[in-house]
C-alpha cells in the first residue's frame, strides 16, 4: 500500500461534541483497497507464511499489555472522537484489552472431534477426524459507537485464528482503529496479517463483494448490512450485526425504585447510541405513570456535556444531523399525542436533552424505528400477553428486558419474546464480551463474541486414513 499521502484525499477527524479538528488522516485509493485484498489472499494461500498457534497468542499477549500501559490514552482517543464519556470509554478500553485475553485463551480450543468409522462393512479400516482451519481473508466494516472495542471483536477473532482480516473503521471515529493496527505491529504481527483502510462506500464496496473474500463481519445499519448481503461471492460467509428497538416488560410485581435506575442506564448510555439501548418499556397501568415521572426526574438530572470532562454521563451524538433528527421524531411523536416527560428539545447543534416520551402512538416513528438517541418510550398496558404482541410487533429483534419479581412470570415471558437474549431484571444493553451477542430477524445474522465470531472465522476439514491395522 502505497505510503505516501500527496495523491490522497485527506479526512477530517472532528470532536462531536464541539466540533474542531482532531486529526487529518489519509482517505485510501480503489488502488490501496486492490493491494490490501492481493496482500491479504497471497498470505492465506502461501501456507509456510500462516502463524503456528504460539506466535498468535504471544502477539496478543504483547498488544494487550501495551493497551493496559496505554489505558489513559486509548481512553481519551476514544472519548475524544467519539464522544462517549470519559469514565464509560475507559470502561470500553479495559473491555477491548479483556477481548484479547478472551481470545488467547480461547486459541488452545480451536479444535476438531473424531467422527466414527467401522460402523458398516464399507467404513472399516478407517480412521476419520476434524480439524478446524482459518476460513480466509476476513473483511470488517465497522460502526462509529464503540471505537476501539467493535475494531477488536472485529479483528481480534481472526487474527487469533490465523486468518488474514482488513478492517474498515466509520469514517467518524478512524483514530483508534489505527491505533489499535499499530499496537499490533507493534507487538510483533507480521505485515499485512490486519490492515486497515480508511475508504469511502463505493471503494469499501470492493473490500466485501470481491471473490478473495471469504468472511465478511458488518456492524451497522440493517438497510446497509442486507444490501451488501446481497452482493457476497458465492461462498462468503458473513456475519451481520443491525440496530434494534430495544423493548422493556416491567410487570405489576416489580420494584419501581430500582427498574428506574437500570433503565435509565439502559436508555442514556451513551446518549442512546447502542444497537440494544432501552428504547420501548412497557409499564402495567398501575404503576406506569409513577415510573414514567420518576425516570423523566433523574434524566432531567443527568449531565450532559464535553465527554471528555468525567463528570459527564450524556456525551453528544455522533452528527449535528442526527440530532436534527432525533428532534424531527420526537417532535413528531408530541405532535400525535405523546406527552414529554422530560427533555424533548435541542441543547446544542450536538447534544439533545436526555427525553422519556409517554404513550407515544404504536405507529410514531419513535415506536417504530431504532431511534440511536437519547430517548425512552414509556407505554402502559393492562394485559400481559397485550405487552407482549408489542413487544414482538417490530421486525427487529435483538436483547430484550422483563423486570418482575415473580419466577413464573420471569419465565413465561422469556419464552414469548422475539430475541436472541432476554435480561431478567437488568437492562436491554448488558452484555459482557464472552457471551453470544447479535440479532435476528431484520437485526442482523450470526453471533458474534471473541469466542462465538473465532468459530465462525474458521472452517472444517475432515481427514479419512484407511489402513489395514486400523
């Protein structure tokens, strides 16, 4: 790749939350992107050049112990270009430095199982076995809300099993992907084993419809990831991870003070910029309006602000246009009969006040849609199973909540919710990097995790020894 910058284009790398420049970065050429995929293929196909086992893990272990000497930067580069708070981007940095160690201990289980023979007449003598292989060049496109942790969950599992990955960071928050590539060459990884290309959609088109790909792992939106589904090689595997609209059941039998307290880390986390925040809770009627103003008090009382000041908790969103229109759909929703609660309004051309909606109408584009904002939906119900059908009205399914403290109810409505993880008692946005995590339906295909997206970025090959003293 070519490492001059005259011929370029140059990206400007903007603070949301005010505005200035962070950095300048190179904007790679349909040039760039052809010699990062023939350098990706040629290592996958040249077998004296893979890295045995002990070399990944000693690279891991390296790259990890320089992230945890580089907690403070890493941690300010995040905050900084992508706006999450201080003290929950440096949660993200010590998650992304935990992700490595995941995946080092999860190289020595790469393995395959013993399959049977001499079961038939035909299948003696034999001796037949698995093994697990690097599927090949893994290509990831990556989204703007978690800097440096999707960059790892993104890299790291095929960098782990030996495959060859190139790494497309959003445009608006590139800084720690680079960085994180350099800490990789930095702790030994051979040229070209992670590469990263800073490209615009239609060179990124190249990085996931070319035949040398053979894995591609998108975050981002489910308009876009189904698009580009559609545009695979025959034979590339891919694994899509969408937004949702995360739904919320608090039962008649819950505890108000303390479903108050989760939801509303669930729902502001990040001013609501997570493909599972709390978006939609459906509240029974004899409790929901003393939950609705209680939530509506203590969001009127978070902090928003500079994200790199720690006393924080709501950051900026991403775009000025996207709090133009987070303001187009609450406004919409007021308009059509939803009360507000709190916030509902613009406190910068960066940051919107931190809003709990009432009863918006089922068909407002708040219900409807996954809003990425820093806004919570409270409806009232009187039946159950009327909470649910709401619940699972949307196309989208992804993490979702009941807060109750009856077993049998905990149970019951686990088992009728439309999603890939259901949280008794906790929030929509929990999760740990260990455990499966993805979307179904419009949401998104596979799971990912460090050790669930290793699997996935390997494939079977079984070998069959015949021989007469078996």
């Amino acid at each position: 790749m070519s490492d001059s910058n005259e011929s370029h284009v140059m990206l400007n790398v903007n603070n949301p939350f005010n505005g200035q420049l962070i950095e300048q970065v190179a904007v790679n050429t349909a040039e760039d992107v052809e010699q990062a995929l023939a350098r990706a293929h040629a290592l996958f196909e040249d077998r004296s050049a893979w890295l045995p086992a002990y070399q990944r893990i000693e690279i891991l272990e390296r790259a990890a112990q320089i992230m945890s000497n580089r907690v403070e930067a890493l941690t300010l580069l995040a905050a900084e270009e992508g706006g999450k708070p201080y003290a929950d981007s440096k949660v993200e940095v010590l998650r992304a430095i935990n992700g490595l160690k995941l995946a080092i201990e999860h190289i020595p289980q790469i393995k395959g199982e013993q399959i049977p023979m001499g079961h038939t007449a035909s299948s003696v003598n034999r001796l037949a076995f698995t093994q697990r292989e690097p599927i090949g060049v893994v290509s990831s496109v990556s989204a703007f809300n978690h800097p440096l942790n999707l960059i790892v969950h993104q890299t790291v599992p095929a960098i782990a099993v030996g495959a060859p990955v190139i790494i497309k960071p959003a445009q608006t928050t590139p800084l720690s992907c680079l960085k994180f590539v350099e800490i990789l060459q930095e702790a030994g990884l051979p040229e070209g084993w992670c590469q990263a290309l800073i490209v615009g959609n239609e060179d990124a088109e190249k990085l996931v419809v070319d035949e040398r790909v053979n894995f591609f792992s998108f975050i981002g939106s489910a308009k876009v990831g189904w698009m580009l589904r559609s545009k695979l090689s025959p034979g590339t595997r891919c694994a899509l991870e969408h937004g949702g609209a995360a739904p919320v059941i608090v039962d008649r039998s819950a505890d108000v003070e303390s479903v108050i307290d989760s939801v509303l880390k669930g729902g502001f986390y990040h001013a609501g910029q997570v493909c599972v925040s709390v978006q939609r809770v459906y509240v029974h009627e004899t409790a929901c309006d003393e939950l609705a103003a209680k939530l509506a008090e203590k969001a009127s009382q978070l902090i928003v602000g500079d994200p790199l000041d720690e006393k924080t908790e709501v950051g900026p969103l991403i775009l000025p246009r996207e709090v133009d229109r987070v303001s187009q759909w609450v406004e919409q929703a007021r308009e059509s009969g939803a009360k507000v609660l709190c916030g509902g309004k613009k406190l910068s051309e960066t940051c919107y006040a931190p809003t709990v909606l009432l009863n918006p109408d089922d068909t407002a584009t708040v219900s409807q849609n996954e809003i990425f904002g820093p806004v919570v939906c409270i409806y009232s119900y009187k039946d159950k199973s009327e909470a649910i059908a709401r619940a699972n009205a949307l196309p989208y399914a992804f993490q979702a909540s009941i807060y109750t403290n009856d077993l049998t109810d905990a149970l019951d409505t686990s088992s009728k919710l439309n999603a890939t993880a259901v949280m008794v008692n906790d929030h929509t946005a929990f999760r740990v990097d260990w455990m499966p995590f993805g979307g179904r339906d419009a949401s998104g295909l596979g799971m990912g995790g460090i050790q669930y997206s290793m699997h996935d970025m390997t494939r079977e090959k079984m070998l069959v020894i015949k021989s007469t003293v078996l």
